[in-house]
C-alpha cells in the first residue's frame, strides 16, 4: 500500500509540474503575443501618425497651388482693368488734345 501511495503522490507531483510548466509556458506565449501586439499598435500609430502629416503636407501644397493660381488669376485682371482704364484716360487725353487743337480754333476763327 504505501507503494501506491508514494507512485500517487509521485504521480501528482509529476502532474502539478507539468501543469506549471505548462501554465509558465502558456503565461510566456500569452506575453510575448503581448508585447508583439503593443509594437504593432505603436507602429501603426507611428505609420498613421507619418500618413497624417504628408496628408495635411499635400493639402497645404494643393491649397497653397490654389490660392496662386487664384491671386494670378486676380491679378491679371487686375492689371487687364488697369490697361482698360489708363486706355480710356489716355483716349480722353486725346479727345481733349483734339478738342483743343483741332476744332476750338475752326470755332474760334469762323
């Protein structure tokens, strides 16, 4: 009887070894899933972070192409509207040269 009972206790032993090693075991592949987890969370974040900031990069280069091609666009009417009216100055000096010199004399001499 009592080498059945030490094989028992053996046998238990044995058992409550194996189901701590197997728990250490579990315990150890549960953290390093863990930790792989963690460093691809924060490679994402990173990745996401660096796809943001070229994101937010391009749109203020596409706005910034925009607000040129606009203020350009602004100014050469801009200057078109310039020319229009210095034409018109310049045709009003002539009416008033034509006035003066051309037809107040016929006026005046008649």
């Amino acid at each position: 009887m009592s080498t059945d009972y030490t094989q028992t206790l053996k046998t238990i032993k044995e058992a409550e070894e194996a189901s701590a090693k197997g728990i250490a075991d579990k315990k150890k592949l549960l953290s390093d899933q863990l930790q792989s987890a963690q460093e691809q969370a924060d490679k994402n974040v990173t990745d996401a972070k660096a796809a943001a900031e070229s994101f937010v990069s391009q749109e203020v280069d596409k706005a910034k192409a925009v607000g040129e091609a606009d203020a350009k666009k602004l100014v050469d009417a801009t200057e078109r509207e310039a020319e229009r009216v210095a034409e018109k100055k310049l045709r009003t000096a002539e009416f008033k040269k034509i006035i003066e010199e051309i037809l107040l004399p016929e006026f005046q001499g008649a």
